[in-house]
C-alpha cells in the first residue's frame, strides 16, 4: 500500500547499484596479485558481465526518448531530479546489462575461442554460470521494477522485459546460425528510446478510429536501427576472422572480399537519411535539424564511400570512429530542435532537458545565419498561392494523411512554421496575412479539413506567441500597438470562424486563442475587437467541451466584459456553473482598491527561507513569504517544509481583506499566507494547501474557503483535477486586482501552481499573492461520541431552522461558524459556504474536531482499501501528481489526503458518494420521539446565542464562543440530539 516507500526504497537500490559500478576493469584486478575483496570482486564482474560502456550507451538513447517528450529534468524550486528520468534510464541500464549476461552465459563456450572476448569472465573461469544468471536475473528484475515504477503505463516494463528475452533469445540464438540476427539485434537496440518515452507517460500510439502515432519516439528508434549496421558491420568487419573462430554467423564472416559488408555500410549510411527529412517533415523539429542531421549523414556517408572503395582495415575503423560520434550529435542535435521541448511546459517550475538547452540554442542562433534568413523570408511577402498556403508542399500532405492514417498528429505547414521562427511580433503578424478567412479563399481545397485545420491551429499559435511577449508588465508600449494593429484584429476573425462539422479536433486551438486573447486584453483597446471576440467565445462554446475549455471561454468573457459589453458571457457563466467546480476566478475584482505592489512590500514581514526537500536536500526559496493573523489564538502555518509563525495583520493586509469581503459576499477571513514573488523565476508548483497547522495548537485548522489576491505583475496560474478522468485542467492569467477563490473540497480534489514568468524581459516584476483563510475553532475534545453529536446538531438544526424561527437559523449560523462554513445563508452556501450537501457539513466538522477523528478515518480506510491492488494503481497515480507533496510522510496531513484518496477511490468503485453512516462506528439508532422538547431547547439556546449577537454585533468570535459554551454546557440537549439523529437517506440530502 505504501506505494511511495517503495518507489523510494527501489531507487535508493537502483542507484546503490550505480554507484557501486567499478570504473576499473576487474580484468586488471585480475593480473595483479593483490588479493580481491569479495565486493571488489563482484564490482569487476558486474562492470564487465553488463558490459558497463555499452548498457551505458543503451540507456542514453532511453534517456534521449524521455527527455524528448518535453517532462521534466529537474524541479529548480528544490533542484529535485526527475525520479521518472533516473527510473527510466538506470531501468534500461538494468535490462541492458541483464541481457549482456545471459548473452555471456549462452555464448561463454564460442567467447572462449575468441581473442577479443576470452578473457570475459565466463571463459576466462572468473565467474561461475550460476553467478552470472544471478547477476541477469536481479538486474532483470531490478530493471523492470524501476521502469514499472515510472509514472507510465505498463508499456515501458513490457518492452524492457521482452527486449532482454529477445536479445538473449532470438539474437543469441541466431548468432551462430543466420547472418539475420543483425537485423533482429537492431530492432533490439531500436526499443530503449520508446521506453524512455513511454516511461515519461506518453503514449507511442493512439488508436482512436485511425491509428495515430507521435513522431519523436518513432524516428529515435528509426535512427537507432538504422545506425546499428555500419557501426556493428564496421565493427565485426575487424574482428572477422574472430568471429569465424567462435563460430559466429556474421555477415562479414561470409564476405572475403568486403564486398556485401561495404555495400550494406554504405546502403544504410544512405538510408539514415531519411531520419533528418522525416523529423522535420513530421513537426517533430525544427528545420535546422535537417542540416546538422544531413550533415552528420554526410560525414557517415563519406566514410562508408571510402571504405566501399577501400575495405581496409583503417577505413573500417574509421566507419566505426564516425558512428561513435554520429550518434550522440544526431541525438543531441534532434533534441535541441524538438518542437515538444521548445513548448512551454505545464509543470510549474519544473526544468525540461529544453530549458537546459536554451543557452545553447541562443548561442546557435546568434552564430548562425537561419534567424537572418528566417526574418528575410518574412520581409518577402508572401504572393497569391496558386494553392493553399498552409501547405509546405502538396507531397508533404499526401504523406501525411494515407487513407485515414495520420502519421503524424502535427502537419507541418508553411505560415506555421513562419509563425514559430519569427523572432520579432511583426515577423508573426506579417506570417499569420496568408491566412485567408472563411469566404477569402482564393484556391481549390484538396482536403478542406486539413486547411481549415491548420488555419485554425496556426491562429492559435501565432496569438499564443503574441501573448507570451506582450502580456508582462514591461511590454506595455508594443502591447497597445499590436491590439490596435488590424492584423491582430483579423487574427481574432480567424479564431472564431465557423467550424465546420468533423473539425472539432481544432476546438483546443480555438480556446488557447481565447486564452491569448484574454491574456491580451489588459488595456481597454482591446474593446475595439468586442465583437469578434465575442463571436469567438459564441463560436467555441457552440459544441461540447471539456471542463479546462469552459473555464477559458468564461474568463476570457469575463475579461472582456470588463470592458466591453459581452453577449456570450452569460452562456459561459451558465456552462462554468453546470460544471459546479470548486474553484472561481474573479477577473479585476479588486482591481480599484488594493495598495500598491510597494506598499505591500514595505509593511510585509517576508523572508525567504532554507526549506527542506522531500528528498532532504536544503534549498533557498526563491519565493519569499510570511503568515498573517488577525486574531490572538490563531496558530502557526505549517507548509512547504517549513515552520511560519504568525505575525499581526499589517494596514495594508487589513485594507486588502476589507475589501474582499466587500466583494464575496458572505466570505470572512482572518488569517494569510502571504507570497511574494520578487523575480520571473520564482514559481509556485502544482500543490495543495494544506488544512491544518500544528493540530495542538488553538485555532490550528483552516476552513476549506480560501481567496488569493493577486498584486502586481501578472503570471499564469493552473488547476489540476486529481480525481477526474475527463482532461481537467484550468489555466488563466491572473492580473493586479484578480481573485481565485476555492471553495469546497478545492484542496483534497485539486491542485494548484503558479507559472514561471512568460518572457524573462517583459514579465519580471514582483507579483505578491495574499492566499486568504479563516481559522476554524475547536469545538469539543475529538472524541467520536462528539462527533457523532456536531453532526447531530447540525443536521438537526438545518431541519428545524426551515421553517421557524430566525434564533435558530442564527444559531445554525453560529454553530456552523465553528465548522467553518454558515448554513444560515442560502446564497452564501451556494455560492460561497463551500458547502453544498450534509455531507460537507459533516467532513467540515470533522476537519474542525482535528486529530482524533482523522486517525480513525485513517484506520478504516486502511481496512477498507488494505490490499486491493486497485487502490495501489489509483493511489500512486494520485501521488504521481503531487497529491501527497509538502506533506510529511505519514503525518496527520498526509494520512488525512491518504484517506480522502481512498474514500474517493471507494465512491468510483461504488459509483456513489462516498460518506456513509458506516463511516460512524456505532448503528444509527432509529429516530427519536422526543423532538419537539429537543426543539424547545435548541431554540432556546438559540436565544441565547441570538443575545450574544444583540450585544456585539462585529465582533463574530464571541458569538462563537458562546455557542461553543452552550454545545459543551448543555449536555443533556447534546443526549437529546444524540438519540434523534442519524438517519442513514440523511447523510446525502443536499441542504435546502
Ligand atoms: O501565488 C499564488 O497565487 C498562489 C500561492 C499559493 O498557492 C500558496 O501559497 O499556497
Ligand atoms: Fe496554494
């Protein structure tokens, strides 16, 4: 069950292994007549039975089909390394080496005969066959169990398992029998960088009607086969007469006069070429790729010419000096021109091999002359095509799309590449002219899906590219020419053209266009476009869509409502609140009456502090913070691996809460987390807020209602849904003055971050975020028995607060304080309590009873879920996204998601709603008759209470108190309740 210690354990393994890898052959051990330690001993043997060099080239190719997929390297908030890189690299390191000694065992007789290889340990007597099939199986076993434990699917343990049985198989067996088993050795040598993409969970195909593939893997694994043979050919072409010795059935054996063997080095030297052309046809890089690739292909092709003409052994040599080299620049050269790498990714601060290759890229750049080229090909406009301008050539079409079967999910297509090399927003304005409208057309359509298609993908890009510069704080001046720029306005045109019926796959392009615009739309001339903006938004949301895609369409309505009026805003308002989501975002909701960035800055107490890592390293934040109370009692904020001790509320803290419970109506706060982001690169990664602080402490516990405001510089922010199968992910900008506000089981079902800056010239100002909450009191000890009774008294109040008196709705009002939410308010348990059903009042008072209750819960749902191999799949896929990050493990905190992840786990196997009376350990005993005197007394206390109220109207804390004196007090009227309640239909009856 605990799938994280596990995981944990199994790379601490892993990486022992590594480490204790002898960089000293053990062959020299040997020779000499110092004794050998066992340890020495078996770290010689396993350096040379898996064959050290080469698995460690193996695995590279695997780590060069991870990093392809654009994941993430490095996490720079905690220079945490990627767990699913090293998984995916030492696991195909594994399997490599396993091969290499199952191979060394079959073939230990024929070895022996061989100079080159008798001194290995098999026939050289070193090492015992039983060892050596040890030594294979634990790195088989080793390595499968590190690729299975990436956060991929079962594809990349399967390849890695079956490619040590067909190397060790098939190729071993066909070594000493058929000159073929260098063709099945280099399918085997193909896989590693389709493991390393699968294991960074991505799919190698996807058969959805048509069979669709992503291009990277494929072509990593096309070169890699490709490249095998003039490198193996070279290679046992010098070794050939030692081949022949041991038997070996190998091309070169057979060929005395080279003849085949030149031929076939020269054959796949031309073949290879293929792997540059079909990389830049496919989208997968850029074109620069297809020059370095073409010219690295030269050299190899030079070399294989030479030896074709010469088969000595010089040139033979030099075949296999040049694919030695060939390989790591073509695999380097493809990865510095990947379109995924270059993408901006989704993982908050997370490096990709992309980021870290960015230098590299601009030092490229300003070397060369392709950016002065790509900009001089800009300046010549384009001219009326004859056909489509999208199209980069008619062929290039064609082999894309062969009957129904897309080769690659990315056409390539002229503007667009236009589009992605402009290095100026001229350069992608002046590109995006050839895009005609619909009715513009001036050419026959051969396949007007694929047009209206890329038209549309085009748009979208060539808007996302435009916001990505202009939307920081420093790009003020250009960003007011380019909205004022009729080209901008067409762009907005294109993006809400009609879509034809069949083309929905475009819709994520029509709502990323959306999202640019909305990012764009800070100024108010940006209302010169309200009516194709607002034709857009209509056009988007005509169709179905998916939950990130409404909240896009709802928040780019909203932001220009702001200030134009926006017919579609109500449709959108409509499907965001169908969605029913636990989470808002108020665009400008304070923009008018919040204290400057500054005056933030000089009166907060932030520090940046030294935090510790999950993996126990201590890093510096870049984020500086502070927690604020408002209150004497409230208690420390745990989080982010760090301690913070409240400080008062300053002025400005106060003026800013003011006004938001001004504006979110019913909200109340009296405490902050307070960040403040100084630079571009201080981020904020995909968490949850944690509920609670020290449990022992008074008023430890957050109600589930949060609101950040944001100040300053403007940044993008995310929500994740964990527990959703749908594509759930929300993005928006969040500007000065903008409000997220999260209500609900916001915490337990999603998770949030906050972007590195978009550009690093324009969007580097300080942004400072106040993350709002209200601490909740404690109400009684946490026993079950009182529980049983919050729950009583809640559920009874609600019933007997329908339809009489207002004391009661006011102390439903009062008690529900405790628990943080108000029950008394329809609109604000509506809108805003964050509390929509019993069920909620339930789990609120028992997130407000604290520790107690959360063991318990932890209890049962280990019982409930203990074992079930399910729950492991779903639990590791929910920490796989972060679920459990900044909790200490096993904590209170980490053992209270443990269990909302198990309860929600539960509720999907059952299709219903998860929280049952069983959850309470006692039968509910049947309802009392005794209700009438028990509503005496509750409206009576209620009197009390409502007394309290006359007396200090503001002051909200002692009315509490008095309620939390009358429930403790009152014992009898706790009994009464007691014995009344809990009626099983009761736990799921939405209130009201
Ligand atoms: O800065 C923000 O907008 C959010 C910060 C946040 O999520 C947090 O501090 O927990
Ligand atoms: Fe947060």
């Amino acid at each position: 069950m605990m799938v994280r210690w596990q995981r944990r354990a199994c790379v601490v393994v892993v990486r022992h292994h590594w480490r204790s890898r002898p960089t000293s052959s053990s062959v020299a051990s040997v020779a000499s007549d110092r004794p050998e330690s066992p340890v020495q001993r078996w770290a010689g043997l396993a350096s040379e039975l898996s064959k050290a060099r080469l698995s460690g080239f193996v695995a590279t190719t695997a780590f060069a089909g991870y990093a392809a997929t654009g994941a993430p390297l490095v996490y720079t908030s905690n220079l945490e390394v990627s767990s699913d890189a090293v998984l995916a690299t030492l696991g195909v390191f594994a399997c490599s080496a396993s091969a290499n000694a199952l191979n060394q065992v079959i073939e230990a007789r024929r070895d022996a005969r061989m100079a080159r290889t008798a001194r290995r340990p098999m026939p050289s007597g070193r090492c015992a066959p039983h060892e050596a099939l040890a030594f294979a199986a634990g790195s088989a076993a080793a390595g499968t169990g590190a690729l299975a434990l990436t956060s991929g699917p079962l594809v990349a343990p399967l390849l890695g398992v079956s490619n040590v049985a067909a190397y060790a198989g098939a190729y071993t067996y066909l070594k000493p029998r058929a000159e073929i088993n260098t063709w099945v050795g280099a399918v085997v040598g193909a896989v590693p960088p389709l493991i390393g993409w699968a294991a960074a969970g991505e799919p190698l195909w996807v058969a959805d009607g048509v069979l669709s593939a992503p291009a990277e893997p494929w072509i990593l694994a096309l070169a890699l086969y490709l490249w095998q043979f003039p490198h193996f050919f070279a290679l046992a072409w010098r070794h050939r007469a030692d081949y022949a010795r041991g038997g070996f059935s190998m091309v070169p054996c057979d060929d005395p006069t080279g003849d085949r063997t030149s031929r076939l080095i020269f054959r796949y030297s031309v073949y290879s070429f293929a792997v540059p052309v079909l990389a830049v046809a496919t989208g997968a890089t850029g074109y620069m790729f297809a020059v370095e690739g073409v010219a690295l292909n030269a050299a190899l092709l030079a070399a294989a010419h030479r030896f074709r003409r010469d088969r000595s052994q010089a040139n033979a040599t030099r075949v296999f000096r040049v694919t030695l080299l060939y390989l790591p620049l073509l695999l380097l050269g493809f990865v510095l021109h990947s379109g995924r790498l270059k993408e901006d990714h989704d993982a908050g601060d997370a490096a990709t091999l992309g980021d870290a290759l960015d230098p590299l890229r601009n030092l490229g750049r300003s070397l060369c002359v392709h950016e002065y080229l790509a900009e001089s090909r800009l300046q010549r406009r384009p001219t009326t095509p004859s056909l489509c301008p999208l199209d980069t050539a008619a062929q290039t079409t064609k082999m894309m799309v062969v009957r129904g079967l897309e080769v690659s999910p990315v056409p390539s297509n002229r503007v667009q590449r236009l589009i992605n090399e402009a290095s100026t927003c001229e350069g992608v304005l002046a590109a995006t002219e050839a895009l005609p409208l619909v009715g513009e057309e001036t050419y026959s359509w051969e396949h007007e899906e694929i047009h209206i298609k890329r038209r549309r993908l085009a748009t979208a890009s060539a808007l996302q590219k435009l916001a990505k510069r202009l939307v920081g704080s420093g790009a003020r001046e250009e960003r007011l020419r380019l909205v004022r720029d009729p080209r901008f306005g067409r762009l907005i045109r294109l993006a809400g053209d009609a879509l034809p019926p069949g083309v929905a796959a475009t819709r994520d392009a029509q709502i990323d266009a959306l999202r640019s615009v909305g990012a764009l739309s800070q100024d108010r001339v940006i209302s010169t476009w309200r009516h194709d903006i607002d034709r857009a938004i209509a056009s988007a949301t005509s169709a179905p869509l998916s939950p990130g895609q409404v909240t896009a369409a709802r928040w780019a309505a909203e932001r220009l409502a702001l200030f134009a009026a926006c017919a579609s805003l109500e449709r959108c308002r409509e499907l965001e609140a169908a969605l029913d989501l636990p989470f808002s975002v108020h665009p400008s909701l304070l923009a008018d009456d919040l204290p400057s960035v500054d005056a933030f800055r000089e009166t907060l107490p932030l520090r940046a502090d030294d935090v510790v890592t999950r993996s126990g390293a201590v890093v510096s934040e870049r984020r500086h913070t502070a927690w604020l109370v408002d209150a004497d009692d409230i208690g420390a904020m745990a989080y982010s691996g760090k301690l913070m001790r409240p400080q008062p509320f300053p002025l400005t803290v106060t003026t800013a809460r003011d006004a938001l419970q001004d504006r979110l109506a019913g909200a109340r706060y009296d405490c902050a987390l307070v960040n403040l982001y100084p630079t571009g690169d201080a981020a904020c990664k995909y968490h949850a807020d944690p509920g609670h602080g020290i449990p022992d402490e008074p008023r430890a516990f957050w109600a589930q209602d949060s609101a950040i405001v944001s100040v300053g510089e403007v940044r993008r922010f995310g929500f994740r849904g964990l527990l959703r199968d749908d594509d759930d992910r929300h993005l928006f900008h969040l500007f000065d003055g903008d409000v997220v506000h999260m209500v609900s089981d916001c915490q337990d079902t999603y998770q949030h971050c906050v972007f590195k800056a978009e550009d690093d010239q324009t969007n580097v100002a300080p942004r400072i975020s106040l993350v709002f909450k209200r601490a909740l009191y404690r109400v009684a000890p946490p026993t079950t028995t009182n529980l049983r009774v919050a729950w009583s008294v809640l559920e009874w109040l609600e019933e007997v607060g329908q339809d009489e008196d207002d004391s009661v709705a006011v102390a439903a009002a009062c008690i529900g304080e405790h628990f943080g939410m108000s029950l008394a308010d329809s609109d604000q348990r509506e809108r805003f309590g964050g509390t929509r059903n019993l069920r909620d009042v339930f789990e609120a008072g028992a997130a407000a009873l604290g520790s107690h209750s959360t063991e318990e819960r932890y209890e049962r749902a280990v019982r409930a879920v203990g074992g079930d191999a399910g729950f492991d799949e779903f639990l590791r896929a929910v920490d796989d996204k972060g679920y459990f990050e900044g909790c200490e493990p096993d904590s209170l905190q980490w053992r209270a998601r443990f269990v909302k992840v198990a309860d929600k786990f539960l509720e999907r196997r059952r299709g219903e709603p998860s929280l049952r009376p069983e959850h309470l350990e006692d039968p509910a005993p049947p309802p009392g008759s005794d209700s009438e005197d028990v509503k005496r007394e509750v409206v009576s206390a209620a009197a009390v209470i409502a007394r309290a109220l006359d007396d200090d109207d503001d002051d909200k804390s002692e009315v509490s108190e008095a309620a939390r004196k009358l429930l403790l007090q009152n014992p009898r009227i706790l009994q009464k309740l007691l014995s009344k309640s809990l009626h099983p239909e009761g736990l799921d009856h939405p209130v009201g």
